[in-house]
C-alpha cells in the first residue's frame, strides 16, 4: 500500500462519509456510520453478528457496491480492537467474513476490468458519488436498470481498494499471533 493511500485510509472518519450517497445492494447506505458506532461497542457475539447483517448490503452474490472499501477500513479497525479486547469469537468470525470480501475482491481481478481511479480518495470526489444529496427511490432504481451509469473505472474501483484495505489483516493478525492459517490465507 503506498503511503497516501495509508494516510488516507488512517484519516477516515465514519462521521465524515457521504454514506446516504452510497448505494447498496437494497437501498443507501445512510445507516452505516450508525450501525458501525454500534459494532465498535457490541459484546455479545450473536447481536455483533445480527448488527453486522443491518450493513453487509455493500456486497450481495459477489458484487461490491460503493460503500464496500469505506465499511471494510472500518471493519479491519473494529477486528483489531475486537482482537485487543479479547473477543476471539468475533474476530474469529469477523475474520472469516474479510476473507470472503477478499475472495471476492480476487475474482474480480480476474475479470477483464478497467484500471481503478488514481487514488482511494477520489471515490469521495463528488462526480463519483453516484446519489445526490437529496436522493430518492427514483434515483435507486434508475441505477439499478442500467448499470451503463456506473462507469467501469468507478465500478472496479470499490474492489481494487477493498482489497488494498484487506491487505491490513495479516498484519493485525500477525501482530497479536491470531488465526494463523487465516493470516496466511490473505497473502
């Protein structure tokens, strides 16, 4: 990862995401900086994953969506306090579901695709938000009928940086001598 991307990633603010401007697989995002906060403080490990289920709309049948590299930055932060406060089933699962959203990442490089925009931060740019501020159901549905509107550079990018996120996790999980196997599985 290069360093403006590092200190990118490092300068997110859940508070800061246009995430109501972000759509999903059913509908926006705009409950995600919410659901997050609530992840960040959840004990139990049923209701974590019942929460967590409120926002895994960023990705459905192997399509990420807009949100998808803005969740996982904080989803790889929330495994590591997970793993600092000794919640190992969680971060257990957790673990196991960034490993899906890398899988898919995979796929997706596999694909003819695009080259990604130039940086992380231009997914923020406001031409490559795909709502406007005051979006309706309209505006949902018109870019679900033609998938022409998300430009295939935009489109690639949520993968190539959801996977540059991604590449965090052995880190963290190396850094604690967590899941082992699961680390080396992300190299």
């Amino acid at each position: 990862m290069d360093t403006e991307t590092k200190r990118f990633i490092d300068s997110l603010d859940k508070k800061n995401i246009p995430w109501n401007r972000m759509f999903t697989a059913y509908g926006t995002a705009e409950r995600y900086g919410e659901v997050l906060s609530l992840l960040e403080e959840i004990e139990d490990p049923e209701q974590w994953k019942k929460t967590f289920n409120q926002m895994s709309d960023f990705e459905h049948q192997s399509t990420l969506f807009p949100p998808a590299p803005f969740a996982l930055v904080f989803l790889v932060r929330i495994l590591e306090k997970l793993i600092q406060d000794r919640a190992d089933d969680t971060a257990e699962w957790l673990t196991g579901q960034l490993m899906y959203y890398l899988e898919v990442c995979i796929d997706a490089e596999r694909l003819e695709h695009d080259q990604p925009l130039s940086s992380f931060s231009d997914l923020l740019r406001d031409e490559n938000l795909l709502l406007s501020e005051d979006n309706t159901e309209e505006d949902l549905e018109n870019i679900f009928e033609d998938p022409g509107l998300v430009p295939d550079d935009l489109f690639y990018s949520f993968y190539y940086y959801a996977r540059v996120v991604l590449s965090q996790v052995p880190r963290i999980l190396d850094k604690y001598g967590k899941f082992p196997e699961m680390s080396a599985k992300f190299r």
